[in-house]
C-alpha cells in the first residue's frame, strides 16, 4: 500500500483535479491505518466531485476508524442518496452504515449505564463518583 500511495500521490501532482486519485489513496492510507490522511483524501475527493458516492464512502470509512460516528453515519446516508441505482454500491454501504448504527447503539447503552451508576453513586453521597460517572457518559454521547 505504501508503494500505492506514492504512485498516488505523483499522479496527484500531475494531476490534482481528478478525484479518483484522491479516492484511491484515500484507500490506501486505510489499508495502512493513517486514517487522518485517508479523511483527508476523501474530503478533496468529495470537493472535488460532491455528485460522486464514493467519495463519500471513502469518508465514511475514515471517520468510523476514528470513532466519528456521526459524521460517518451521515457520509454514508449521502453517498447512498447520491447512489440508490447502484446495487453493489448499495449493498456494500448499506453493511458499513449497519455497522456504524451498531456502534453508535452500543455507545448510547454505554452512556445509560454510566448514568444509571451516576445516579446511584449520588443516592448514597459519593458525590466524586457519581461525578466521575456523568463525565464517562458524557464522553460517550
């Protein structure tokens, strides 16, 4: 992948109008974990060509790996509205908002917990943990 992102990126300078470029490196900096570059990538892919789904997709992927649920959640949904006539397309990002949607249902359980246990914690005056528990959940939502 790194000899990939190297080839990408002198075309890149050759040419720093075409999407796909971006795009593609953008896949290569997730195959090597350097998901900032790979946001980074997809958000000049998607400036570039903001009509193209795949783009988005590229962004959705990094900001899942960063644990940007939302905006991952919210890149997907825009690629799909860009491409609903694309079956694999639509298949395949559909899987990948399943899996942010679980992420963001597991966090918000998460959060209720550390409240629930906030709550408890200030029924019986420990006010440090119950403080300790509300800053866990707020992080969490």
């Amino acid at each position: 992948f790194k000899r990939a992102e190297q080839h990408l990126s002198s075309a890149i300078e050759l040419d720093p109008e075409n999407h796909v470029f971006y795009s593609n490196r953008a896949a290569a900096y997730m195959a090597m974990e350097k998901f900032e570059r790979a946001l980074r990538d997809a958000n000049e892919c998607v400036r570039l060509q903001p009509t193209w789904a795949k783009g988005y997709s590229r962004k959705g992927a990094a900001l899942f790996r960063m644990d940007k649920l939302a905006g991952a959640r919210d890149a997907f949904e825009q690629g799909l509205d860009l491409d609903r006539d694309n079956a694999t397309y639509v298949r395949c990002t559909k899987q990948e908002l399943q899996l942010v949607m679980d992420a963001i249902a597991q966090r918000k359980e998460e959060s209720l917990e550390f409240k629930e246990r906030a709550i408890e914690a200030f029924n019986v005056q420990n006010f440090k943990r119950a403080e300790q528990h509300y800053s866990s959940a707020i992080e969490l939502d």
